[in-house]
C-alpha cells in the first residue's frame, strides 16, 4: 500500500474499461478527443494541447499509475489536468484508467459505445430481434423467421467483429436490411458493440 498526498492507493487497484468508456465520454473526450489523441471541442476552444494518451509514455503505465495522474497525485506543474481526485470517486478514476489503456486497442466493445448501441438497437432492431436479442421479435414471429441469438456466447464468439458491422451495413440475406446510409460508421459500431455485449 503506497500513501500519496494522504491518501492510500492500492498497489493492485484496477478498473473496468467499459464502464471507463462512458466516464471517459463523459468527462475526458472534450478535452482529450475521442481517440485521446487529438485536441478535444474544449481544448480546442481554450487553446489547450493535451496531453496524447495513446502515446507509448501512457499505455506503458498500469491502470494505478494512470489513475493516480487523473487523480491529480502526479501532476506536472505547468499541466492543465484538473484534479478529479476531488470529484470523481477511485474506483471511476481506475475505471477511466483501464479504458485509457485500451485506446491502441481495436477491439469492438471499445470503439463502440454500447449505451447509444442500445437505444439504436431498442429503436430500429427489437421487431425481429426480440428485446433481448433472442431472436424472438414479433416481426419475426408473425413471419416465421429464424434469427440468431445474439445471447449465445458460442456462436457469437465465431463471428468476429468486422463480419457483425458489416452485416450490419450491408444486410444479410432476405430478410436482414441494409442500415448503411441510415446509420453511420460510429452508430454501426454502437449497436454492433451493443449486440456483442448481449453475449457476455
């Protein structure tokens, strides 16, 4: 257990990058950008050059190491980083962390944003693919349909993320529309990352 300012950190803390995803959106994103390597709409707007977090000299630190820069515990003196220590409580600044740490990654549950994925879904999906993703929608009901069920880990698992987005965009045999034009690149990935989400 290490004391900084006062307080005890967790050699061991970690986070959960997907719940870090929606706090990153939330408080990072106008600052940092939504890759966390370009200047966001409010650094922009102040003049403001944060910090790159997917540069080697970030992804290189653990959750705990970054956790405690967003804290404000290593802040470097000419460093416009607010503390969150203040206001946000360890356990979403470890949360942040970890998503920081997926940034290079190019794995679907982090490019897309799963709560937006599921209004999508619950708006334009849920008439054959059920609420639940089963498959058992009343659209698909009354025209006696098969659907996938997109709560089965094992048969999810075999189709990669690339192969869900594109049936999204493009459609999938006669029943399965095209949403290419309707939905663009991030909101495919939202829902694409919602449906993936539904199997774990």
């Amino acid at each position: 257990m290490v004391a900084l300012m006062g307080f005890a950190v967790l050699a061991q803390d970690t986070g959960n990058a997907l719940s870090g995803n929606h706090l990153y959106r939330a408080y990072c994103l106008v600052c940092h950008g939504v890759t966390g390597n370009a200047p966001g709409p409010l650094a922009v707007r102040l003049k403001l050059y944060p910090a790159d977090l997917s540069s080697q000299h970030y992804q290189a630190k653990t959750a705990a190491e970054l956790a405690d820069i967003i804290a404000g515990y290593r802040k470097s003196g000419e460093s416009n980083m607010p503390n969150w220590g203040m206001v946000l409580p360890r356990q979403d600044q470890l949360d942040i962390a970890a998503y920081v740490t997926s940034l290079t990654r190019n794995d679907l549950k982090f490019r897309g944003n799963t709560r937006r994925g599921r209004a999508i879904f619950k708006s334009a999906c849920v008439a054959c693919h059920g609420e639940f993703g089963k498959g058992r929608g009343l659209l698909a009901h009354m025209m006696r349909i098969a659907m996938v069920d997109f709560t089965a880990t094992n048969d999810m698992n075999k189709i990669s993320d690339e192969r869900l987005m594109n049936t999204v965009r493009h459609g999938k045999g006669d029943f399965m529309p095209a949403w290419s034009g309707i939905l663009n690149d991030n909101q495919v990935a939202d829902v694409a990352a919602y449906v993936r989400m539904l199997a774990r």
